[in-house]
C-alpha cells in the first residue's frame, strides 16, 4: 500500500543516545503509551481476535515487565504483542541508533537464504567457501542456535496478516530481513558460527564466516550471479504456439514503475489488446513476489477480468480524523485532509475520495479465458487485494503457495510513525482498514490457498527451475 495522504507521513525523528537498560516502570510507561495507541489509532485491532483476547494479551504482556531490560529486549516482546494483532503492516522498528549499526556494519550474511519444508537453504553464496561445499548447503544452526528454534522464535514477532506464515517466511530470502532476524533475536554480531550439510551429503560440517557490508553483497551479487539480481518489473510474451499468454508484474509501486519508465496502465492496455487480437484463450498470471504497492493498479488489472461494473472495496474506514496518540510522532498536528473522510452510523469515519471507492468500470478487452495465477507467500497488501477479488470473481486456478496477505482485506493506507517515550522504540500505525468486497472465503485469517500447491525445492532455485511455470503449462497442454 502507499500513502494516501501526504499530511499523514511520518518523518524520521532524531533520538539520543539509548540506554543500556530500562527500569520496569519505565517500560511499563512505554508499554502503556504502545497499548492505549493502538486502542486508539488500529483501525481492525479485534479483526482476528475478540477484544476480550487482545485485552487479556495485553495485560498477561504488561505484567511480564518485572525486571529492567534492554531496548532490544522490549522491543521483542513489544513484537510479540503486536505480531499477535494479525496485521503485516504493523510493524514494530529499533531505535534508530540501533538500526543504523545494523544497516551500516559487516552484519549481512554472506549468504542468502531460501526456505522450504521448515528448513532453511543456502540459497546464494558469497562467502570465501566453495559453491560445491556450501551451495545449497541445509542450515543447521547460526551461533549455536539451531535453526528449528530460530525459526520458532521469529515467527513469534514476525507481523503478517491473520494466520498467514508464507509471508513471514518469504521475508527471510531477503538478506536485510534475516540479518535483522539473527541480530533482534540473538544481539549484535558480524561473526557467523553455522553448522550446515552440503547438498547432497548428511555429514555436518562447521565453519565460521566473517560478516559483510550490504554494498559488498550487492556487489558480490552482481558479480557472481548476473543477471538474476532483479526480477524485471513487468514482462508479456505469447507463446510461439499461441497456446498462451504469460504476463508478470512484480509490482504495483507507481513510483517505482515510473522511476523504470513504465507506464503501467499502457503496458495493460497493450497487453490484453495482444491477448485479444491473437486469440489468445489461455493466461499465465505472474504475480510471485510482488509485496503490492499502488492500491489503484490492483483495481485496474482486476477490471480486465470482468466485463460488469464492480465493487473493488466494500469500505475503507478509520477510527478518527485525528489522534491524541500523534503527540508521540516527528508532526503532532497531523489530520485527514479536507473532505477525504466522513462520518458514518458506526462511529467511525469512510473514505470517500479514494479512486476504488464506489462502482468501478471495466476495461476492455474483457479477458475470459483460462487463467492460470502464479502466486507465493511474497504476494502481499494490494497485491493480495487483487487476488481477493479475481478468486472471487472468476474460476481462475491459483498455483504455488498460500499468498502473503489476508483474503478479507488488510490495515494500512496512512501509517504514522510513533516513537516510545523512554526506549525509542517506534511503530508503525496503519490507520486506514480495506474491507474487500468478498464473501464467502472459508479461511477468513488466511491467504489464497492455491488450487496446486507447487514449492520449489533449493535445486530448482539454484538451477532456476521455474516449476511453477512449467506446471501451469502442463495444465494448459
């Protein structure tokens, strides 16, 4: 999602020196300003569970506060809560402090990751080892944590929507998330003990690995594995045997569309007018790994797969045009602009200028053939909203893994940033709930589950075996 406002955006709050350590009460103030924000500002704080649950949650975690702790220490358990909210978009962030030492040191891996089958995989290796040693070598432990349990206690503070886990798994194939990961959970670092099994053998070997900047892996990237560093962001080919169409989109983000000369609503236009003039009646939809962006682009691409006026959101709501929880962001004084809400039976507040508000048009040409939509957990915010609404519309067949949002809708549209009084730490607030206009789904805090679950095993990736691809051609043949 992308702001909807620009008097809603949060600019960087400058922070002192932190503490080693917190007293109990002033954790619990922190504590106290973080629960009665959300109260006040979470749009769809009792979506998943009951406010008589989250209440008991927030008071079992208050009372947990017994002892001084570190910064980094509340921030965990202040994840801990918030991941339990079932919102992707709130996000619980370090002192700014704390997370500059992490961006800016020898603290990235030099290795990315991939996860399948609760295990993780060395998915790219830019370490001093031989691929043939630790090229999809499987991950036993990092530190002397095995990885079962790393992987236990992040998803313990790892935000997604509802019950969703492929999301929360998917982030970890990014090296800035797992860094963070590894270092939130387990302290500062740039050394790396692991214990791993080369690909294809079962004796565990051990080996220590010196941490690297993030511009030495981007350039270790680039040197060792071009041409895979980045997913084009839009791609159309037919087959030579016009037997299909396959069409990605790897983001919905306008800026960033833009800032790679794409215009994406001619790139649609032209595309399904190629579908339409060759008679295409088959179409491969790539949507693997696109986190969302413009909330408008899902609709759009939505409109090309029905030839009747729709409804895209069945509301977009908030609790307030303003705050008192905004006294703790970087602009106290920010408000909804003028005439973008108004007030409803229910208490709270419609946005009423949002260009997927009300009846929606088609586009033409109408696709109806067979659609085909590759999908994963990296499927998330608008791009889960267009999936929502092409499930619900249309027998399309859904191939590869549960996607990363919620089906009903999700939290998000203007999010503040609030900074804890005493430790610095900062969240996240989405203001703005979506509620799709769906029904029916019988798995309301999930995603999409996919009609063939296909997952790539860590050869295919290494080898870039697309099987989903290959899959939703042999469905087609």
């Amino acid at each position: 999602m992308v702001l909807l406002a620009g008097s809603f955006t949060a600019r960087a709050q400058k922070t002192g020196d932190t503490k080693e350590s917190f007293t109990a009460e002033e954790l619990k103030q922190d504590f106290d300003v973080f629960r009665t924000s959300l109260e006040e500002g979470h749009p769809a704080l009792y979506r998943y569970k009951s406010k008589a649950t989250m209440d008991s949650i927030f008071t079992a975690m208050a009372s947990s506060i017994t002892m001084p702790m570190s910064d980094m220490e509340f921030m965990r358990l202040v994840s801990r809560t918030a991941a339990l909210v079932g919102d992707g978009h709130l996000r619980v962030i370090p002192p700014k402090l704390r997370k500059d030492k992490l961006d800016e040191g020898k603290t990235a891996t030099p290795f990315r990751v991939y996860w399948n089958d609760d295990k993780l995989f060395v998915f790219k290796n830019y370490s001093l080892l031989a691929d043939k040693e630790f090229l999809g070598a499987q991950i036993i432990s990092i530190n002397g944590y095995k990885v079962t349990d790393i992987l236990k206690e992040y998803l313990l503070i790892a935000a997604s929507d509802g019950s969703n886990i492929t999301n929360k798994y998917r982030m970890l194939s990014r090296p800035r998330p797992f860094m963070r990961c590894l270092n939130y959970l387990y302290g500062y670092t740039e050394m790396y003990q692991l214990e791993y099994i080369p690909i294809d053998e079962t004796l565990i070997k051990k080996n220590t690995l010196a941490g690297i900047t993030f511009d030495e892996l981007f350039e270790q990237d680039a040197k060792r594995y071009p041409g895979t560093a980045a997913t084009p962001l839009t791609d159309f080919t037919i087959s030579p045997d016009q037997h299909y169409a396959y069409l990605r989109i790897s983001s919905f983000d306008k800026g960033l569309l833009k800032d790679n000369k794409i215009n994406f609503e001619k790139f649609l236009s032209t595309s399904f007018k190629r579908i339409y003039d060759n008679g295409i009646k088959n179409l491969i939809l790539d949507l693997r790994g696109n986190a969302g962006g413009t909330d408008e682009y899902g609709k759009i691409l939505f409109s090309y797969f029905t030839g009747q006026p729709f409804d895209y959101y069945e509301s977009l709501r908030m609790n307030k045009e303003t705050f008192y929880f905004f006294k703790y962001t970087s602009n106290p004084g920010r408000k909804a602009p003028g005439g973008m809400l108004q007030a409803n039976r229910e208490g709270s507040f419609d946005n009423i200028q949002h260009p997927n508000v009300g009846k929606q048009q088609p586009m033409l040409p109408t696709f109806t053939g067979n659609i085909y939509v590759l999908i994963n957990g990296g499927c998330f915010s608008t791009t889960s909203e267009f999936l929502s609404m092409l499930h619900f519309h249309t027998e399309a067949v859904f191939i590869g893994e549960e996607s990363g949002g919620g089906y009903s809708g999700n939290c998000s549209g203007p999010t503040p940033e609030f900074f804890l009084p005493n430790t610095k730490v900062s969240v996240e607030l989405p203001l703005m709930r979506y509620e799709m206009a769906v029904k029916g789904y019988p798995y309301p805090d999930r995603g999409i589950i996919p009609n063939h679950i296909i997952t790539p095993l860590i050869k295919d990736k290494i080898e870039n075996n697309d099987v989903e691809l290959e899959f939703a051609k042999s469905l087609i043949k």
